[in-house]
C-alpha cells in the first residue's frame, strides 16, 4: 500500500479502537502500531505517524517509549519546525507523567533556545518564547512557586501579549500581588480580545475589581475602567435589568472617577458610552468622547460609530473633532476600518474624500507600526499579528486605491501603485484572499500591467477550486487587458483561449463562467479589428461568440456590439452582402437611446444599411460621419 492507503487504514483501525472493548483494543493498538511502522518505513520523518505513535504508547502508559520517540525528533534536524512536536511531548511526560517539573523545564528552556536558532523572523521567536515562558510559569505556580511564575509571566506577556488564558490567570494573580500596572495591561487584552470566549474569567476579575472598589483601594485608572466596561457586559451578575440601571448606579461614580483622573481616556469612554446608550443624551457623550479622544488612550476602544452618531445627532462637524492617530497597532486597525465603511457608504465625492483622509491618517501610523515590527524586526510586540496586519494592508491598500481616483481630475497613478504594493506585502506576511486579488486590480489601476498580470496568475495559482468561475474569469480579464495595453498580442490571444477552455469546461448554462467572458473575448476581437487588423481572423472568433445563446440572455448590448463588428469584418474583406443580416440585428438590439455609445453604434449600423439600400427601422437614421473611421490604419 502507498502512504495515502496506509494513512486512510490507520484512521479506520483508531475509529475502531474507540468502538472496541478493553480486550479488542490491545489487538487493534498493535494493528495501528504496524501501519505507523509501515508508514515510517516509506518516510521515517512522517511527524504524524510519529505523533499517532506516541498516542499509542501514551494510551499504555508507556512513558519511557513516548520519551525515547521524542527525543528522537527533537534531536533530528530534518523534521524541521516539527521538532518542536519533540519538545512538547518531553515536557508533558516529565511533568503530567513522571512528576518531574524540574526536567520539565530544562526540555522547555532547551525548546526556547532550539526556537531562536530554527526560526529568522522576529514575531515567530517572541510568540514561541512568550508561550513557551508561559509554560514554564503555569509549571511554577502548580508547584507553589507563584513568584517566580509571575517574573515568568511578565516575561511571557513582554513577548507575545495574546495568550488569552495567562492574561486573565497571571493578571488576577497580579492584581492579588497589588501589581496593579502590569495587571491592568494583562487584563485590558484579555477585556478587549477575549471576544466572549472567556465570560466565566470576565466575571471573574470584575467581581474581583468591584471588591477591591468596595474596599476602597481601588485607585488605578486603567483597572477602574476595564471594571466599569466590564460591569456592563456583566449587567445580571451586578443586578442590572433595566435600561437607566447602570446610568443611576453607576455613572456618579464614573463622574467622580473622571474628576480624580481628568486624562484618563478609558473612564472618559464609558462616561460616553452611559450617556450614548442609556439616555441618548448626545451632546454630552460627544462632550465625554472629545475628551476620551484628549485623554492617554484615546484609541484604546473603538468607538467611532458612536462618535460619527452624536456628531451627526448635535450637528457638530464629525471631521473637526481631535482625532488622535496614535496608539496600539490593533485600535487603529479598528478605527481605519470603520471610517473606510463610511466612505464606502457615501456617493458625495467631497463627503467620500474626506473620509478617506482621516482613514489614511489611521492607515499610515498603523502599517507602520505593523511593518517596523513584522518586516523590520522593531517595535512593540503588541504587534505580533500577523493576519490583522494582512487584512490592514487589504484595508488601507483600497483607501488608497479609492482615495487615488479622488484627489484630481486623474488617477493619481503613485498612490494607487502603493496601495497595490501594500496588498503584496499583507499577502507575503499571512496570505490572505483578498490581498493578492485586490493586488492585482490596483496595479492596473495604476498602469503596473507586469506586477498585476503576476498577482492575478499567483491568485489562479493559490486558488484554483476555491473561487468561483466568475473570479477565474474577471482574473483572466485584467490578464488579457493587462497585456492588449503592453501590446502583447501573443500573450493576449492565449489568454483568451484559457478563458474559452473555463467556459467550455464549466458549460454554457453556468452564468459565472459566461458573465464575464463575455468582455474577455471583446478584449480579443476587438484587438483583431482595431490594433492588428487581422479581420479574416476576427470573423471565426466572432461566429463563435455570437453562437452562445448565453450571451445574449447576459448582455445583449454586447452582442449587438459584436454584431456591428461582425458586420465591419465582413464589410472589410469585401463580403458586403453577408454583413446586411448582422447590421440588421444590430440595429435590432441597440435601439435603446439611453445607452448612449450601443445606441451610436446602431445608428451607424443602420445609415449603412441605408446606403446599402436597405430597410433599417431604426427611429434615428442620419447620416454618420465615417463609418469606418474606427478601423482606419493610422
């Protein structure tokens, strides 16, 4: 058997182990254990044959055979970052197993060392190290050396800030320990990032803060605020069931609170946040929000759609408020996202320009602090996130793109060549979707044809049977037009022909693989007639085209089109009489007036008819200047 059958048999023999009774379980063990050794036998650095392996043993109490396996793989260069698969199980048999934490440790602190050597990019080092001095923490605090693990932990959190568990265990530890700075940051991002996962921890350190609060030695602007944030994400727990309950209860105290620390921007923003929600008082949420935007963190919660709201309610100019561009990686993030959403929402152009501006603000200081830490190695690591920079890079590269159609009367051809280069480098940190797609059109926005020819192949490439036939066919669009503007005929042509075989293959019932094929092969012909003059040539591709009963359900402006251009191949090689049926369904199709340059197009068709004598009932015939004029050599 090769190594997919024997992978397949292996799934099949532990579906039955979990099904077995304790004495079918041993044979079937040793069944699994002779496909894995099989498996080995082809590739002896099959890691998940090793893993299985080692799950085996796991399952007999076979400790010193699941050690002597994974020292082998911590030791073996060739299993690469899979080593570390090596490291993890050492670790685990020490410490879960033989009650070794000691040993535990040394196999952990050897891991960290193995990481810095196997891995070159900075964010990959500072999140091993900060989860792995996680590790060696949670192993001290199990053996009542809590102290020691809270160093650790500071340690680990300075590393890599988003292990969500350490930062509600270590924080409240902390909080017990009175070290109320480092606490209030471990607890702000598990506040802000644990996305209702975490609730139970939520609740817990809220509770844990309201007490310190009643005991009077709560005195931390930053604990204070999460406190307060918190309470109303836990409203039953604090015996919140009405709508003014949090406003009566607790908005004097964060009245006072904001009197004792006028700069703090976390009090400010749920002082904004009571009036906004509770009473729709906007005027005086917008006066809170103005000063959570003067205070310390002005962007430390996303609040912009609640700011645009009360602008917008008080008639106060929301682009003359302090905006603050400074502050964590992730905040701004947020903050670029949500203005773009506006400028994606708004037709007026000065409205859409100015939204853009502020989102580019955001967007400049943003990518910067992410590309100064993931590309250069510098900076915080609070911005170790590596897909929020990716889908930054995909949200600020379409400010830029749109904002580039704004600025003048002409793209402004750098700005749109930025954003496109800006998709790539998101694309090259976390590979993502829309960046290398959103790529390849910026770059011909920008006149980059090259580079958006070689984003649009790497994304047929990576995504072949993940899009649709509709994103095949608009990919193969900008190729053929990228091409048809370097005057790559050659290229062009092939690539009309890759577009046929997706339609062909996908059917001509399958409106996704015809929609946009339509103007790939316009691309084609339309380069025959205008640029290489190959008429003869034009004529089968045409026949084809209009042949596709699809097309003229889809877009029966562009087969009237092309029956006009039909007519001019066979006006040019001298085939006259053959061109009165397609100048007839020309003008039959593109009567409409208000589609102005088909409707032009008819008109011509059918002063030629007239020439030609014959019937055109067409309800505008006038004699056009030029008829051929467009197909005119230069």
């Amino acid at each position: 058997m090769d190594s997919q059958q024997l992978q397949e048999k292996l799934m099949s023999v532990f579906r039955s182990i979990e099904e077995a009774t304790d004495t079918d379980k041993i044979a079937l063990a040793n069944e699994a254990m002779e496909v894995i050794q099989e498996l080995l036998t082809i590739n002896p650095f099959d890691i998940d044959a090793w893993i299985w392996r080692m799950k085996l043993h796991a399952g007999v109490g076979n400790n010193s055979a699941i050690l002597q396996d994974a020292e082998f793989i911590s030791s073996e260069h060739k299993f690469g970052p899979n080593k570390m698969v090596g490291y993890e199980w050492l670790a685990w048999v020490y410490e879960d197993k033989m009650a070794l934490p000691e040993k535990a440790i040394e196999v952990i602190n050897n891991q960290i060392v193995e990481a810095y050597s196997m891995f070159s990019e900075r964010h990959v080092r500072d999140e091993y190290e900060g989860e792995l001095l996680n590790k060696i923490a949670f192993i001290k605090h199990n053996n009542n050396q809590t102290d020691e693990a809270l160093e650790l932990w500071k340690k680990s959190f300075d590393k890599y800030p988003y292990n969500q568990h350490r930062n509600a265990v270590a924080g409240m530890l902390l909080l017990e320990a009175k070290e109320y700075d480092f606490a209030s940051e471990m607890l702000l991002v598990h506040y802000r990032y644990s996305f209702g996962q975490d609730d139970a921890f939520v609740l817990e350190y809220t509770q844990k803060l309201y007490a310190l609060e009643e005991e009077g030695v709560l005195s931390h602007p930053l604990l204070i605020g999460i406190l307060y944030h918190a309470i109303r994400d836990e409203a039953d727990s604090f015996g919140l069931h009405n709508t003014l309950d949090y406003f009566q209860k607790f908005l004097p105290k964060l009245e006072a609170y904001s009197e004792e620390f006028p700069n703090s921007s976390i009090i400010w923003s749920a002082i904004g946040a009571t009036y906004f929600e509770d009473v729709k008082d906007y005027k005086k949420a917008l006066k809170a929000f103005t000063k959570m935007l003067e205070g310390d963190r002005p962007t430390l919660f996303n609040y912009i759609k609640k700011i645009h709201k009360s602008a917008k309610k008080t008639k106060t100019d929301f682009f003359e408020l302090p905006f603050v561009f400074e502050g964590k990686g992730g905040s701004l993030y947020n903050h670029l996202t949500d203005v773009s959403d506006y400028a994606d929402n708004t037709e007026k152009k000065k409205k859409k320009r100015k939204y853009l501006a502020l989102a580019k603000n955001y967007g400049e200081r943003c990518y910067q602090q992410y590309h100064d830490y993931l590309i250069n190695g510098k900076g915080s690591t609070y911005n170790n996130q590596p897909h929020i920079f990716a889908m930054l890079c995909n949200n600020f590269g379409n400010v830029l793109s749109e904002l580039s159609s704004l600025v003048g009367e002409e793209v402004d051809l750098e700005m749109a060549g930025r954003g496109a280069k800006m998709h790539l480098v998101g694309y090259g940190i976390s590979p993502f979707v829309e960046n290398i797609e959103n790529a390849g059109s910026d770059f011909f926005k920008a006149k980059m044809y090259q580079p958006c020819i070689d984003s649009y192949e790497t994304y047929l490439r990576a995504y072949s049977g993940q899009i649709t036939y509709f994103d095949v066919q608009n990919a193969l669009w900008f190729i053929i037009s990228s091409y048809f503007e370097m005057k790559d005929y050659v290229n062009l042509e092939k690539t009309y022909n890759r577009a046929k075989d997706v339609f062909e293959e996908a059917g001509p019932g399958v409106i996704d693989a015809a929609r946009e094929y339509i103007f790939v092969g316009k691309k084609h012909y339309v380069n025959l007639m205008e640029y290489t003059y190959e008429y003869e040539k034009a004529i089968p591709v045409l026949e084809w085209f209009l042949a596709q009963d699809v097309f003229l359900k889809l877009a029966p402006d562009e087969v009237g089109l092309a029956n006009f251009y039909m007519a001019t191949c066979y006006i040019k090689t001298g085939q006259k009489e053959k061109s009165i049926a397609f100048l007839q369904r020309c003008v039959e199709l593109l009567k409409d007036e208000d589609n102005e340059y088909y409707y032009d197009k008819s008109v011509e068709a059918a002063d030629r008819l007239k020439e030609m004598g014959e019937e055109t009932g067409h309800p505008d015939v006038k004699k056009s200047k030029g008829f051929f004029s467009l197909f005119k050599k230069k």
